[in-house]
C-alpha cells in the first residue's frame, strides 16, 4: 500500500486550477491557427487571431484566459493500492479548489443553492468522478467548465429505430440551436449508450481528450470526422458571427445500453477547451 500525503493533492490540486485556467493546451492553439488558415470570413479570421492572441498574452501575463473560470469538474484515477494519509480524498480536492481559485485570483463562480443563488465565495464545491484502477497512483484531472457553454448542453432518450442518423440528426440540430452562445469555435462532446446520467457523464468526459485526438472505433472516429464536417457547414463561425470555423473537433464516446434505450447527450465546450492533470 502506497501512502499520499492530503497536503500533497491540496497543493498539487491548486496548481492544475491555475494553470488550467491560465495555460490554453498547444492542440487547441494548433487547431485554432490551423482552422485561421482555412477559415473565408474577414471577420472569422479577426476573432481566430484575437484567440490566438488572447492565449499568447494569458500565458505570458499569467492572466485567466476567460473572466468565467467555471465549475471546477474533476476526473479522478485512484490506484486501488493508494491510501490517502491525513484526510479524504474529496476533502483534499475541494481545499485544493479553495486555495486555487483564491491564489490564482481565479472567478468564484458557484453558488450553494440553485434557487437562493449565494455565493459560496471559493467556487467549492467541486463536482468530482472518481474511477478506482489497478496499481499505487493518483491521476487527477480538472476540466473547468463555463457556464454559457455548459447551458448549451443537451440529453435525448431516443429510440433504437432512430438508428445513427437520429444520433447525427440530434448533434447537429443542438449545435444549429445553440448558435454562438457557446463562444464557438467550440468542441463537441457525444455521449452516446449507458442511461440518462451515464450518457451526459460521457459526453463532458470525451471532452478531455486533445483535439484530433480519434475514437479508436473506426466507426466512431468516422462519426466525428463526418459531424465535424457537417457543424462547420452551418455556417455558425467564430463567435456566431459567421464563417467556416465553428467547431474544432467532435469526440463521440459510447457505452452499452438496454435494448428498449438509445441515450443520447452533447457537452459542449467553448474554445477555452481548459484540462490540465498531475498523477502523484
């Protein structure tokens, strides 16, 4: 058995809040510069460079890339040879969130009651699923999700008869629907099997995956490349305003289902597609 110190995954907890809120992942600057070359529209390319630029001037300037540094979502790997020493392991990831977003003058955005709306003032607590794997390691990832793309999200029950085209149907008229209030260029997660809460689980977790980053299915890496090519035919473009870029990437992921079920979810995600991990 292989003791972690809670003090350890508090400090390491703050640092990824941090840095996932300032530091924009290279697959996601490569594919905005790659979408600048391809992109028509004057002002699509405009919105592309100041992206670009407003990554640049966040990393360098140690500044939040986006006034909305979410809900703090945490995918987390416990090692089932792993003891937490000195406290729980939820406890230590939500004093981690505490010190993050207060070192890092990150935006506290949650608040402690859906309808009475106050603020817990330390953007706890943290929405955090845990997988418990083989061997003596912690990996712990957060996603920090803003609340404008998070709104766009969308659960379908459908029917089995609705078949792929039902599934590609739903994804592409939520993507139609949502129009720029996700802040596109934007991501697209799909969730597709399991049941009504596994699925929207699935959609937020293939978000996690870099951009370009294939369904190991060849069916469903086809999928992606298939409504990837469709989203961006909407003509939706950079921040609404029209143009050729309005998604970066699709990521499909899927489970088994009941036969009588056919669950379907998008998560999208605007073009701070934020997640940063440490593995103690």
């Amino acid at each position: 058995m292989r003791e972690i110190l809670y003090n350890d995954i508090v400090d390491k907890v703050a640092e990824i809040c941090i840095s996932a809120n300032y530091q924009l992942g290279e697959d996601v600057i490569n594919a905005l510069k790659k979408s600048r070359q391809k992109e028509d529209s004057p002002t699509g390319q405009a919105i592309l460079d100041q992206l670009i630029e407003n990554a640049t001037i966040s990393k360098d300037g140690i500044f939040p890339l986006c006034q909305d540094t979410g809900f703090s979502v945490f995918f987390v790997n416990i090692g089932q040879d792993v003891q937490i020493k000195g406290g729980l392991l939820n406890d230590a990831i939500s004093e981690g969130v505490k010190k993050g977003y207060t070192d890092g003058y990150l935006r506290k955005s949650i608040v402690i009651d859906p309808i009475k709306r106050v603020n817990t003032k330390d953007n706890t607590p943290p929405i955090i699923w845990t997988d418990i794997v083989p061997g003596d390691k912690l990996r712990i990832t957060i996603a920090p999700k803003g609340g404008g793309s998070e709104n766009m999200s969308e659960v379908a029950m459908l029917k089995p008869a609705d078949g792929a085209e039902g599934i590609k149907n739903f994804v592409i008229d939520k993507v139609s629907r949502s129009g720029g209030n996700p802040c596109p260029p934007i991501v697209v997660g799909v969730g597709i099997g399991g049941t009504f809460e596994k699925v929207a689980w699935l959609a937020k977790k293939s978000l996690l995956r870099d951009i370009g980053d294939r369904n190991p299915d060849p069916y469903y890496a086809d999928m992606e490349l298939e409504l990837l090519e469709k989203i961006n035919k909407l003509g939706i473009g950079p921040q609404g305003l029209g143009g050729r870029t309005t998604a970066l990437d699709v990521h499909v992921e899927v489970f088994p289902c009941h036969i009588a079920t056919m669950p379907a979810a998008v998560n999208i995600q605007c073009h701070a597609a934020r997640h940063k991990t440490v593995t103690l």
